[in-house]
C-alpha cells in the first residue's frame, strides 16, 4: 500500500512539474507557477539519489529565486526556498559549507514569517531550522547520508548499538524532512489546484 502511495505521489509532482513547465514557456513571469514548479522539484528530488538529487534541488533553489524576482514578498516562495536550503545543505557532508545554506534558508523563513506572521507552518520552519545544523553533524557521524545516497559495506563489532543509535537518528531526520515534505506537497497541490478552477457558471 505504501509503495503504491509513493508512486502515486511521484506521478502527481511529475505532472505539476511538467504543468509547470509547459506554463512557463507561455507566461515566464508568473511567480505562483514559478513556486509551484520549484515546489515540485524539491519533492521529487526526494525520489533520486545522490548527484541527481542535488541537482534538482539545486533547480528548484533556481525557480524559487526566479519567482522572488518576479514577487519578492511572497510568503510561500520565500517559506519554499528556505526548505530548498535545508534539504541541499543536509546533501552536502562538509559541516562548514552545510551551515552556510542552514543560514541562507533560517533568513529565508525569517522572511516568510515577517510577510505572514500568523502561519503556524512558517514560524514552526524556523523554530526546527535553529536545530537542522545539529541534526546534520548526527546524520553524517552515524553515515546516515551515505546509507541514503546508497549501501556502502559496513564493517562494525556492535552493530546492535550503532543499528539502535542510526534508529534514533533516522527516525528525527523522518520527522522532520516528512513535515516539510508534507507541507511542500500542500502548497504545490494546493497551487496547482488553483491553477486548474474550473471557470464559474454563466449567469
């Protein structure tokens, strides 16, 4: 059942993201549609491995700039763009160069909160991107990122305990990346649900 669930999601940002892309070539300035299409991006890049995941992240980080060019107030581009960073400073190993895009997306949510302060969603983003350096040096100690970019041979005596401590570790990195790829979901389906109203009834 949960197979057929995560093709089901695939499929649907495979198909905003072409949406997207055919809405771009007749309108390249429209900033929802940019936002969508970044939006979609980001979600798929949790379906690749590796170099391929980094890149569309990388593309998604591109799209939600564009956007903020076209609108630089919009609350969920700039939300969107602070998830795009989170998610390619935890695909980058080096702690330094990590913390740089850590500090690029906590400005970005500090934005979208300061356009829409009410936004639970938003003001929580924040609140866990204070957390996501320290989440990331346990992510890479224990090799977890490796472990999700592919097998790599394992040579350990105690692996009941280092099993147990990836547990715990994998289950907070789960928590966290499943709200914001959660939340990125609703705003790209709700996004390309607009996008597709039916026109109202003549009167």
């Amino acid at each position: 059942m949960e197979m057929s669930n995560e093709f089901d999601r695939l499929l649907f940002f495979e198909h905003a993201r072409r949406t997207a892309e055919a809405t771009y070539a007749k309108n390249p300035l429209d900033a929802d549609n940019l936002t969508r299409w970044g939006g979609a991006l980001l979600e798929l890049s949790q379906f690749q491995n590796g170099t391929e995941s980094k890149k569309m992240v990388l593309d998604a980080i591109s799209k939600l700039e564009e956007a903020l060019e076209v609108n630089p107030r919009k609350h969920d581009t700039l939300w969107c763009l602070g998830n795009a960073y989170t998610s390619n400073a935890f695909l980058i190993p080096d702690q330094d160069e990590a913390r740089v895009y850590f500090e690029k997306a906590t400005q970005y949510f500090e934005q979208a909160v300061e356009v829409d302060p009410s936004n639970e969603l938003y003001r929580k983003s924040l609140e866990v991107a204070s957390k996501a350096p320290e989440l990331h040096v346990e992510i890479h100690k224990h090799g977890l990122a490796q472990q999700a970019m592919g097998p790599g041979p394992s040579a350990s005596t105690n692996t009941k305990q280092q099993s147990a401590k990836k547990n715990k570790s994998s289950d907070l990195k789960y928590d966290i990346f499943g709200w914001i790829i959660l939340a990125v979901g609703i705003v790209a389906w709700v996004g390309l649900a607009k996008s597709h109203v039916p026109p109202p009834p003549p009167r």
